[in-house]
C-alpha cells in the first residue's frame, strides 16, 4: 500500500487512468480488442501470398503494440523496434478470448534493422504471458523429462517430433525459398556447411539426426497455436497447466497485461518473472518504473509542503 502523500496522488492517478481503461477489459473482449480481432480476421498476406496455415491472421497495430510493450516487454522509447517487428512477423497464430495475439510466426529470413544484414533464425514464437508462466513452472517441475520418455522408441510419441521438425522445415521453405538473393547474402556469411545444417533444422532450430528432446515446450505450444491440432506435445503441454487451474484462453484478468492503456502497477493479473532476454527488460523495467514512482512522489510532496507554508 503507498505510504506517504506523495505517493497516495501518484497511485489516486494510476487508479483513475486504470478505471477507465478496466472498463474495456472485463470477461469479454474490449471493443478495441473486438476491432483488433476482427480487422485481423481479415485475410491476411505475407509478401503477396496467403498466410501459410488457415487459423492465421494479420497482426495489426494494435497487437505490435501490445507485443512490443507487454509481451517483449521493450521500452516505448523503443517504437523503431515496432515497425522493425511488423517486418519481422508474418502473423499471428491463436488469440485469446481477449483478441490478442497468443503465439506469432517470425519471417525466417530477417534483418534486425535496415543497416544489417539478414540472418537465418526460428519460425514461431509463444507471446502470451500467462501461458508463457504457466509453461515456466511446468518446466522447473520436470515435465520435460516426462515428455521426452515418450519421444523414446516404442513410446507413444515416438515419430512425432520427427513430423513437427518437417513441418517447420517446410514452413521455412514456404517462407524463403523464393528469395535467392537474401539467401545467398546468409549462405555467404554463415559458410555453406552451416548454412545446409540450419536449413534442415526444424522447431526451434532441433536437428533431424539429434537425439528426441522437446528441448522447450513454449516452442512447442506455439507451433499447436500456429498450425493447429498435430502437436501431441503441445496438447499435452496445455492439458496439463489446464489441470494446474490455468484457462489456457485468457482470464478475466490477465488481459490487463496485455491492455497498454492499464498501467501495469495496477494490472489485476501481470506477468511477474520470466527466463531470457523477456526477464531481463521485464526487472529493469520495474526498477525504472519504481524509482520514477519515487521521484514523482517525492516532487508531489515536495509541492504540497511549499504550499503549506
């Protein structure tokens, strides 16, 4: 609870910005959620042609922001790093009963910024916060030596990571295999043997000839959100942070995190810890977020105690 005065008429506005925008993000989706959703719904394109899976759709501004700020969790000063991401995305896989987006494709064949020059990366991405936490415990608990027990011959997974790493070799081939320029500048750079070894990789750059490890499960659930019902493991994945209480669509409240008209200090629901280059932004910005908060609240108090005399 804020102590001081100051700090009470830094939260009274928090509150009051908040309220509003609560408003528009209760247990149905928002009416800009719903404009989001349907504009995206839209048939959308990928250099001229179709979406490559059918339960795609177009990423709008709306959803870049909200992955830029509240999934990646960039800086807003950072914004060149929206329109760098909108080059960088082919679309969105499933949304959540909110409208945003729960899992993105990443064009393979990519530049960070204009000035660089294109590298050879993954295909599919999980942005969802909640399930990107709820994937992180079951992580830390051990599920993925459970899985990988039945990735084992005679299992009853045995084949099916050899069939998702096809189809997202194939999925890159979609993506690429028409751009022989960008190709050649990547095969220059990265030498040829490493370049046919990173063209046969499959999800989340896993090697045909490797030994069957699920390697990571956001992957994983991100590849069932794309392409949509031939991931065993994604199934499992999601059937089991279900058991764990987890509504694998969206909660009333996890929408607030992804609302960037909700300040995150009053979010009913935000994503609290994350592994990677995620974590990382998410603990500096709260730190920068706080001690803002305490200067702001400083300077308020500071006013009211001229005032006083």
């Amino acid at each position: 609870m804020p102590g001081s005065a100051g700090e009470d008429a830094v939260f009274s506005l928090w509150r009051c910005v908040a309220s509003v925008a609560q408003r528009f993000c209760g247990g149905t989706p928002s009416s800009s959620q719903s404009v989001a959703r349907a504009s995206s719904a839209a048939a959308g394109t990928f250099r001229g042609k179709p979406l490559p899976y059918a339960g795609m759709t177009a990423l709008t501004e709306a959803d870049l922001e909200c992955i830029d700020q509240r999934h990646l969790y960039r800086k807003p000063a950072d914004f060149g790093a929206k329109r760098e991401l909108g080059r960088q995305t082919v679309g969105a896989g499933g949304r959540c009963r909110h409208g945003w987006p729960q899992a993105i494709v990443y064009d393979p064949l990519y530049r960070e910024r204009p000035d660089k020059s294109h590298r050879l990366g993954d295909t599919t991405r999980l942005t969802c916060p909640l399930l990107v936490t709820a994937i992180d415990k079951l992580e830390k608990g051990g599920a993925m030596e459970r899985y990988n027990q039945r990735l084992l011959p005679g299992a009853d997974w045995e084949g099916e990571l050899q069939k998702v790493n096809e189809a997202h070799r194939l999925l890159r081939l979609e993506l690429i295999g028409d751009r022989s320029a960008e190709l050649a500048e990547v095969r220059q750079i990265l030498g040829e043997q490493a370049f046919a070894i990173a063209m046969r990789t499959g999800l989340a750059s896993l090697r045909p000839e490797a030994r069957p490890d699920v390697k990571c499960l956001h992957a994983q659930v991100a590849d069932e959100l794309v392409r949509g019902g031939d991931n065993p493991i994604a199934k499992q994945v999601l059937r089991d942070i279900e058991d764990q209480g987890v509504l694998i669509h969206g909660s009333e409240e996890c929408c607030d995190n992804c609302d960037v008209r909700v300040p995150l200090p009053l979010a009913r629901w935000k994503l609290d810890r994350c592994k990677n280059n995620v974590g990382k932004r998410l603990s500096r910005g709260r730190k920068q977020a706080a001690s803002r908060a305490t200067s702001l609240a400083g300077d308020v108090g500071s006013e009211r105690s001229d005032e006083d005399l």
